[in-house]
C-alpha cells in the first residue's frame, strides 16, 4: 500500500511541477492579445493622422503663393490634389512635413518667390512620379 501511496504522490509532484511551469506561460501568452478596443483606438488615431496630414498639403497646394508658382508649370492643382489622395501613408505624412516646413520658412522670409516655385514645381513633380510609380 505505501508503494501505491508513493506512486500517487510522486505523479501528484509531477503534474503540479508541469502546471507550475505551464500556467504561468499561458496567462503570459493570453495577456498579449490585443483587444478590441486597442485596436479600434489605434485605427482611429491612424485615420485622424492621415486626415491632419491630408488637410495639411491640400492647404498647402491651395494656397496662393502655391497656385501662382503651379501657374508657371503644366501641372494643375486639381491633379496634384487628386495624386495626394491616394499616396500612401508614409508618403502622405514625410510630404505634409515638407510642406509645413515650407510654409513656415515662406513665412518667415526665408524663401523667396523664387525658390517658393521652384520648391513647389518640384515637389509637385514629386508627388506625380510617386503615384504613378505606386500604381505600377
């Protein structure tokens, strides 16, 4: 009888060493699930960056120091705003940064007309060739 008592608990033993070191590993694994709302949170947030981001290089465009140096090239505004719409997230937010540096150093009096159009020609141009290379 003690043979069979001391089989008991050496099995006991075994499964409670087994479920010590499992357990902890399965409440661990369970904790990095994202829920829901986390989810739903960081989309949000992602969708109201791209839309600040979007406003921010469409105002840029449509300002009129921008439309009097797109005048001086055969782009349109319209086309330039209809390719910033579909660029791709990243692409939006480095162009939105450009744009708002550009605007403060216009601003500021560090550009002048001058280089104003020739930053806008070519982020213009810019902005073109990522599309079309992004729809390829």
């Amino acid at each position: 009888m003690s043979l069979s008592l001391l089989k008991t608990v050496r099995i006991s033993l075994v499964l409670s060493l087994v479920m010590a070191l499992v357990v902890p590993q399965v409440l661990q694994a369970q904790s990095q699930i994202v829920q829901s709302s986390e989810l739903s949170a960081a989309i949000q947030k992602a969708a109201t960056t791209r839309q600040a981001n979007l406003q921010q290089v469409r105002s840029f465009f449509a300002s009129k120091p921008v439309r009097v140096a797109l005048s001086k090239s055969t782009m349109s505004p319209e086309r330039i705003d209809k390719a910033v719409s579909s660029m791709s997230t990243e692409d939006l937010a480095r162009l939105a940064e450009k744009t708002q540096k550009i605007q403060t150093d216009f601003a500021a009096g560090a550009m002048s007309n001058q280089d104003l159009t020739y930053v806008v020609i070519a982020l213009g141009t810019a902005v073109l060739i990522l599309v079309i290379v992004a729809a390829r």
